[in-house]
C-alpha cells in the first residue's frame, strides 16, 4: 500500500513521521485512543479518490481532516489501522462565477482565503466563515455545520452550499446539485432529492467532500454596531430572540460575566493597537476612521467593569440608511427588555478584523480550555441555562477544589434558534495542538502549568452530564462529531436511514468510522489530552 500512495501523491505527502502522527490524533480537547499510522496530503480530487480506494481495499480506515479546530473527536482516530486524509493541499478557489453567482472551492481552502478572494469583487458567500476561520476549512465547516459570520440572516454554512463533489469509500467520485446535471453547471441546489444535504453536516462520516459549491449574493457595505448590558441572562436572551425573529442583525453574540472577563483579560494593548487599526481601515472614509478610533482608545476597556450579561449586534444592508434604522430597532428592543447600551467596540473590533489568530483555545494565563453547546429554539433558553447552573451547583466541590472556570458564550441562529456554549477553563499542560496553534509570542508570556489529571478528570465529568442534559432538552448541535449523542437523541426511524446510507456508501464502515454513532469502533482506554 505504501508504494501504491507515494506512486498517487508523491514521497512528500504520505506523513509517517511519529511527531507528525501523534499532532494529527488530537485536537484542541482529546487525544485519541490511537495514534494513526500516517497521513494522505492529496492534491486534488483525482488523488483523493484514488488514495482513498488504494487504502480502503488495504483494510485502513480513513479520517478526513479540515482546519483541526475541533472538540468532539470529529476526525480523531477510533481504529488502531488507521489514516488521516490532511485536505491542506486541496486549498484552490476553482471559480468565481459572478454571473450565476457561485463560487466553488476545495474542500481544504480556509475561510480567510475565500474571504480574500472575494473582498474586492463586490461578493460574498451568505455565511462566510467561522470565528476559527484563519484555519477552518470550507470542506470541515460543511462537515460540522458551522455559524458564525452571516448566521443571524442566513443561518449556517450548509444553508449557503449548493452543491459537492464528494469521495466514497470505493473511491467513487459522486457530484450533487445542479453540477450533477448531464450538460449542467453548480448553479442551483434542489433537482429532486437533495443531495447535497446529505453530506452537509454528516461530521465526515459518510463520504469525504472534494469540492464545495457556495452561493454568491452582493456584498452590505454598511454596518452598525451596538453593544448592550442586561443584568440578568432572562432579560438578555428575550432581547437576543426579538432581534433573530425581526431578522435585524447578521450578528448577535453575547456573553456571561465570567467569559467576558476572560476576554478582556487575555488580550495585550498591542493587540489593541492592531485591532484600531482594523477598525480605521474598515470605516471607509480617513476622518472617519480615526473618529472611531480616538473613540474606542479612550474608552479603553473600563466600560466592561460593571457589565453582566452583554450582547454585541452587528446589522448590515446594501443602503446606509437602512443598516441604521435596523440598530434604532434593536435598540428599542433592547430598552423594552430592560438593557442598556455600552461602548460598541468589541463588534467594531471582530467586523474589522474577522479572523484573527488562534489564541482563544487557551485560557489567559495558559489555562487548558473546552466547551460545549447546545442549539434550542429560543422558548427553551433560559430553562436550559438554568438547568446547565444547576449542573455546575452540582459539580460545586471539584470546581472549586480543581479551580474550574465556566463562562457562556451566546448566538443566534436565523430567526428561530440560539446557541447557548458553555466553556471550561483548569490548569492543565498544554498538548502539541496548542502548541502548534497558538502564536508563540503569546505562549512565551504565559507561566504555564503542570498536568492535572484530576481536574481533567472533573471536566470531563460535567462535560458529559451536560450532553445528557442536552439530549433531554431536545438539543441539535454541530460538530457532533464522536461526542455528542447523536443515534441516543434521534428518532429510530429516522436513524435506521442514516445507518442505511451509510451502508450503501460505506459497507465495510472505513470512512471516520465512531461519528455520528456509526461504525465499529474498537475498545480502547479513554484519553481526553
């Protein structure tokens, strides 16, 4: 087999360095039980597919890999026999179609590369990118469904692709939406069954995606920001759920007092002398630019002080004076829902500078970090807050003795959903993955600390009651990955479909076998980082 995948990629591009294997088995909250036996760094769609059939008919199971910013064991390995696909060299932006509005990509571009791509051409994709987008991958966000950037009008990034080219396990290369069309081009999604939305959010267990077709739609060059402090989450979420159901902002995120002091903590004023500068270039005019930025410079970071619950909005249209009529609306709202307006730099900031650096999956001081989440309509918001603080009243003794910080982050979703995302902050040794990632300059400035199996061993525990709480809530999630409880969750009807594509694509189950609760996956000894 070795032979077989030097001769299709090249000597450069099947990995078996051990360092290189031990970094692609983890991710930024587990290590996998296995350790896989090398990579597959294909350089188009031709040599996946045929990398792929060479190490299936060898009896390997396959992991595909995007960006690598996962939490849920999405591509770790569950099989001793096994490889990982690295997708970093599919990285192309193939066409951008300004007449049928499409772009199509491969699976391995990262969202800053299409957001580059796209900046001068008047376009954008709907949803354009994850917080992570630095390093998430067009390809993994499909695979996970993923939300971020354009999720408050149009939800995820499976509601913006309109077709694939996907891989299967026999190496067949399969083509949905309109671009499978005898004499057809990837213009539209829906021609009979869709498709494409099988392989959207599969979290790679089905087949693995080649390329990525994405809708287009003109860029909104106006943008107003507004940021607004509730003293209670109650207030906060039926103000965020007014603002998704009127369809008024393109983002609103919010925070718990804890993450937002977090956030403030971490970073330096020379990262907010960067961030200023984002600002100034993104304000459109010089005068106004600076106006801006003199303003957010002396409100420095003090105005956070006595905040509790805060919620940042970005609204955007194609005319100015529309992209202020929706903050005076949000504005409004936020005033009958008894909050209050503060200095808007923290969506000034993120609008200016989308995708920043990796720095965030550590705590400020070198703290190991990992969330969860859960995506409920926006009538169960509270009920699950409060069911997720009477989880932790539980866990009440390790969190302390093992100095565990918990904080919240909050996003809407369209008009009808939230995502409510716990995240977990101990003491802990840092893994290779965080070492890799983050900037080293940050690394340096940090004192770092010890491993700390008892304190993972606690987090890992309220980890895994909250999934259950979450299931009992009738939560959906991305990146489901190996974590969340997919198959216990589901209906049964509807679960025997999946387990019968999957069989049809996958019969001996060597793609990502263990996601999405489908595959063998062998017995091994639990080792979360």
């Amino acid at each position: 087999m070795r032979e077989k995948l030097i001769e299709i990629l090249g000597a450069d591009n099947f990995i078996t360095d051990q360092q290189e294997r031990i970094y692609f088995s983890q991710d930024v909250y587990s290590a996998a039980p296995h350790v896989i036996e090398g990579i597959i760094r294909p350089g188009d769609t031709v040599e996946l597919a045929a990398a792929v059939r060479v190490a299936t008919e060898a009896g390997y199971s396959l992991f595909p890999r995007g960006g690598g910013v996962s939490y849920t064991s999405g591509y770790l390995p569950s099989v001793a026999k096994s490889l990982t696909i690295d997708t970093g060299r599919m990285n192309r932006i193939l066409e951008i179609n300004r007449e049928d509005m499409y772009v199509t990509v491969e699976c391995g571009c990262r969202w800053i590369e299409l957001y580059e791509a796209l900046k001068d051409t008047g376009l954008r994709t709907p949803f354009w990118g994850t917080l992570s987008g630095i390093s998430a991958t067009v390809g993994g966000s499909l695979s996970q469904n993923s939300i971020f950037f354009g999720s408050g009008h149009y939800g995820t990034a499976a509601d913006s692709v309109i077709g694939m080219d996907i891989v299967t396990a026999s190496g067949e290369i399969i083509t949905t939406g309109s671009g499978a069309v005898k004499g057809g081009s990837a213009f539209f999604r829906h021609y009979g069954p869709d498709l494409t939305g099988l392989f959207a959010g599969d979290a790679g267990a089905l087949a693995i995606k080649a390329t990525i077709t994405l809708r287009l739609m003109a860029q909104t060059p106006y943008k107003t920001f507004g940021s607004f402090n509730f003293q209670n989450h109650d207030h906060m979420f039926a103000a965020m759920a007014e603002i998704a159901r009127q369809g008024l902002a393109s983002e609103c995120f919010g925070f718990d007092p804890y993450l937002q002091a977090q956030r403030m903590k971490r970073e330096s004023l020379a990262k907010d002398v960067k961030a200023l500068t984002g600002v100034i270039k993104a304000s459109g005019s010089l005068l106004g630019g600076l106006k801006e930025g003199a303003k957010m410079a002396l409100a420095g970071r003090r105005y956070m002080d006595e905040v509790q619950y805060s919620i940042h909005v970005i609204a955007e249209h194609k005319y100015e004076g529309v992209a202020g009529q929706y903050m005076d609306d949000i504005g409004k709202i936020v005033a009958e829902k008894g909050g209050a307006e503060i200095e808007n730099t923290i969506p000034k900031i993120i609008s200016a500078n989308p995708f920043t650096p990796l720095n965030n999956m550590i705590g400020p001081e070198g703290e190991r970090w990992s969330p969860v989440h859960a995506l409920v309509p926006h009538s169960k918001a509270t009920a699950l807050n409060d069911a997720i603080e009477a989880v932790y009243a539980d866990h009440k003794e390790n969190i302390e003795q093992f100095n565990i910080g918990t904080g919240y982050l909050y996003t809407t979703v369209g008009t009808s959903a939230v995502v409510l995302e716990p995240v977990f902050f101990w003491p802990d040794a840092l893994m290779p993955f965080h070492h890799r990632h983050v900037e080293q300059s940050v690394l340096k400035g940090m004192k770092g600390f010890d491993e700390n199996l008892a304190a993972r061993a606690a987090v890992k525990a309220i980890r895994e009651e909250l999934i259950d709480l979450f299931v009992s809530f009738g939560a959906v999630h991305f990146q489901i990955g190996k974590t969340y409880k997919y198959k216990q969750g589901l209906q049964d009807s509807s679960y025997h479909l999946v387990e019968q594509i999957k069989h049809d694509l996958d019969p001996d189950g060597r793609i990502n076998p263990g996601s999405l609760g489908l595959g063998k996956i062998e017995e091994a000894k639990d080792n979360d980082g």
